[in-house]
C-alpha cells in the first residue's frame, strides 16, 4: 500500500510513495497537501504547478510527464477529479459503497474502534 511521507505542521510538501493507492490514502495525501498550501500560502492557480514534481509513485510521474501541459493550468479540485480517475482502481466507488452498506460492528470490537475502522472509507 502507498504511504504518505509529510511533516504534521505543514512545512515540506506531502509526498506520495509508490504502492496501491486506495482512497484514503489519497485524501489524507489532498488534506496535507491543503494543509501545506495553506502554511505556504501558496495562491489557488499555483497549487497544481507547486506539487506536480513532488511525487514518487513512477505511474504518476510518468503520467504526469505525459499529460504535464494539460495539467498545469488545472484548478486544485480539477486536478484531483484527474489524480483520482488516474489512480484509484476503477469501481472503487462502488466497492466503498457495498462495503459501507454491508458493514456490521463485529461483537468482539468497540464502537470507537469500529467507527475509526469505517471512517477510512470517506474521501471527498
């Protein structure tokens, strides 16, 4: 599974390690991204400019390096409609949401367990 190598108060920019990337990987990735952009103060038409040499998954950047001028002028929320449909597996959606619906807390785990354990599954 990919990882996410960041510093919690924002200053370095979040990198995205190689591996599969699920869906709260990358909105943990998104939400530090924000989180750095807001510390740096980094305006909305530069965000994408700002961190499109800093990954590390090779399928990123190669795909990033194809598409590079097409996603340079892309607005922040723009370029994540694009990273997801590049990265997540296709029809995640829909397995998030059979999961969701079938989930049940299993007898032996707490409810804040439970909810901690589900809570993976949001990505906005």
């Amino acid at each position: 599974m990919a990882t996410i190598k960041y510093h919690d108060a924002g200053k370095a920019v979040p990198i995205l390690s190689e591996g599969i990337i699920t869906p709260s990987v990358l909105q943990l990735w998104k939400k530090k991204s924000e989180i750095f952009f807001d510390v740096r103060k980094i305006e909305e038409d530069d965000r994408v400019k700002n961190i499109l040499s800093f990954f590390s998954t090779q399928t990123i950047v190669n795909w990033i390096n194809e598409n590079e001028d097409a996603l340079k002028p892309l607005t922040w929320p723009e370029f994540m409609a694009q990273l997801k449909k590049t990265t997540l597996t296709p029809g995640w959606d829909t397995a998030v949401f059979r999961t969701m619906v079938n989930i049940k807390q299993p007898k032996n785990t707490s409810f804040s367990n439970w909810m901690n354990s589900i809570r993976c599954y949001r990505i906005a």
